[in-house]
C-alpha cells in the first residue's frame, strides 16, 4: 500500500494503463509539458513521448472529434476536459456521435473514449470554472458515466475506464484532489466493477447516497449522527450511469429511509431519478419520503458565496433529521 493525494493516483492509474497497451493516448490542453492545470499528467509527456501525451489547441470540439476518430483506429484515447463548464463545446461530439457509434452501427464500431472531467466547487474558481453536468450526460443513452471519491478508486477506476469498450465520462472532484488515502496498486484483483456503488459505512437508520466531492463529507455526517444515537449507512454511488440500484435498494429495504445528496442542483439532478426509482422499489417498506440535498437552483455563485451553496456537514444532518421526522430547518416537526 501506498499512500498518496487523489491527483497522484490519478496520474499512476493513467501510467499504469500506458503502460499496460500502447494504443492508450492522452490528449487535452496544457496536458504535456505543463501536466495539466492540476498537474495530474504531470511528468507523462517525458516519459513517454509528444505522440502519446497530445497538447492539443483550446477547442474541445475538436479534442473529442479527433479522439473519435483515433478510437475508430483501435487507440483508446483519454481526454481531459481542462475544467467542467468547458465540456459544453463538445456537448455535440459527445451526444451526437460518441454516444451513438455503437448503436448505430450494431456493434460494429466500439468507442473506447474516456473523457476526464474536473468537476464540482470548493476551490474559489471564477465562472465556467466550478459546475457539476454530470446529468447531462447521465440521461444520454450509450455513455457510462462515472464519479470518483478517494484515491483508491481513483487509481483503479481511471483504468477500468480505459479498458472499457464504451464510452466513458470520469468526473473526478477537484477539490478533493489533495486529499490522501491509501492506495493498493499491485493488483487490480477482487476490486468492484466499475458499475458497482460501495458501502462505505454500515448503518441501520437512515441511507445516505453521495457520490464524487460529497463522499467524505457524508461519512463525516455519519460519525456526527452517531453521537445521537443515529446509525447512517453512507453509499458511494460511484457509477452514476447506469446506477447500482440492488446495493441502493437493499440498503434501503434494511433502514426505511433515503437522503440523496450532491452539489449539482436539485432541479432535474441525478438525486430526482433515485428518489423516483428506489420509491418505485422501495414503496411499500419507506417510512418517509426521500429527502434531497443538494446545490440550489442557481448558476455557481462566485468563490465568496461558493460554500453557502454546496451541501456541507450540517445541510446533510438536516436532511437525516428530516427523513427522520426529526426536529428539522423546513418542517419544524419535533422529534
């Protein structure tokens, strides 16, 4: 075991899948000789040439153009999309063609694209800089879409992506980038598929499902609630298309009760589909309605206002208080 920030294991997952097949390219801006603007490529480029670790030109259209025809060829292209709200230029590329190729052609053509996305707030950047699009992608058909949380799955998952024969969108939280966390990379054995969640506390009360940034700030509720008798069972979601629903359902068939949180906003979020299919599973053995907690219905505020609109601590409390009939901020409802 290693231990070793979030970015770092991006960067050993990305070496060691080089490593492992040479048809595996990166491509993206600033991403050879600088490493990035979070310096996950750092040191790639050096190692292994201007032919496999592309500086491209500032247009993501025309990244994701490129790499689709590189996967045509048999390569398995990585793409990084220097910060989320720079995704949109290739919103077309990847709706219209990457997303489709498969299907169109009956499984003639696969596209083993993975396209890294830096997403979510916490880091005090300007506009276009910090926003969570994951749903966009999570309703388009014929892409998986998948959110790390820590280093480990990090590591692993950046190559499972890579070996995917789907397309695959790789949302990793770059506030949490210098977080650190153990990391086994000797072996990729007895892992979890990458479609799989994880139970990552065990609990009997409450269900709480979170998933990229929101991940660790859920375990802190957990071990928050504890100190007042509250057991929280905290899943991973970690593949948010498709979506695990039997660990969610399970979960949920043991404690009666489900709090979805993320920082993308409410309206139309991924928490909106979960709340809705695990009612449809779940019907008869919930004791609340599910609870959402989640960013606002605004554009990300500026870097000042920033915290106030992600979910924290003790927004995610209130949510548990309120699955609960809890004392809470909205209901007023005593215990």
């Amino acid at each position: 075991m290693t231990s070793m920030t979030f970015s770092r294991a991006i960067n050993s997952g990305l070496r060691r899948a080089m490593d492992a097949d040479p048809k595996v390219v990166l491509m993206g801006e600033d991403i050879g000789a600088l490493g990035g603007v979070f310096r996950i490529t750092d040191g790639l480029q050096k190692d292994f040439g201007a032919h496999r670790v592309i500086d491209t030109p500032l247009a993501e259209s025309a990244i994701i153009g490129t790499a689709v025809g590189l996967a045509y060829r048999g390569y398995r292209p990585v793409c990084e999309i220097q910060f989320d709200g720079f995704i949109y230029p290739a919103f077309d590329q990847i709706v219209s063609q990457v997303a489709k190729l498969h299907y169109r052609t009956q499984g003639a053509v696969k596209m083993p694209l993975t396209i890294r996305v830096p997403f979510g707030g916490g880091i005090g950047s300007p506009e276009h800089h910090s926003e969570s699009p994951e749903a966009y992608f999570t309703h388009t058909s014929g892409l998986r879409v998948i959110s790390v949380s820590n280093p480990q799955d990090a590591y692993t998952m950046i190559q499972q992506a890579i070996a995917c024969d789907d397309p695959v969108l790789y949302f990793e939280p770059k506030r949490r980038y210098h977080d650190k966390g153990e990391v086994e990379e000797s072996t990729t054995e007895a892992v979890l598929p990458m479609g799989s969640a994880a139970v990552v506390h065990a609990g009997a009360d409450v269900t709480l499902v979170a998933y990229g940034p929101l991940v660790k700030t859920a375990r802190d509720a957990a071990v928050a609630a504890s100190d007042e008798g509250i057991s929280v069972e905290v899943i991973d979601l970690r593949s948010l298309a498709p979506i695990d629903f039997v660990t969610l359902e399970a979960s949920v068939r043991k404690t009666g009760r489900l709090v979805i949180a993320h920082e993308a906003a409410q309206s139309g979020g991924l928490g909106a589909e979960i709340a809705a299919s695990i009612t449809e599973r779940c019907f008869y053995v919930l004791e609340a309605a599910p609870i959402r907690v989640t960013g606002f219905d605004i554009p990300y505020p500026y870097s000042k206002l920033e915290l106030h609109h992600l979910p924290d601590l003790d927004r995610i409390l209130d949510g548990v208080d309120r699955a609960l009939g809890r004392h809470n901020s909205l209901s007023g409802l005593e215990a």
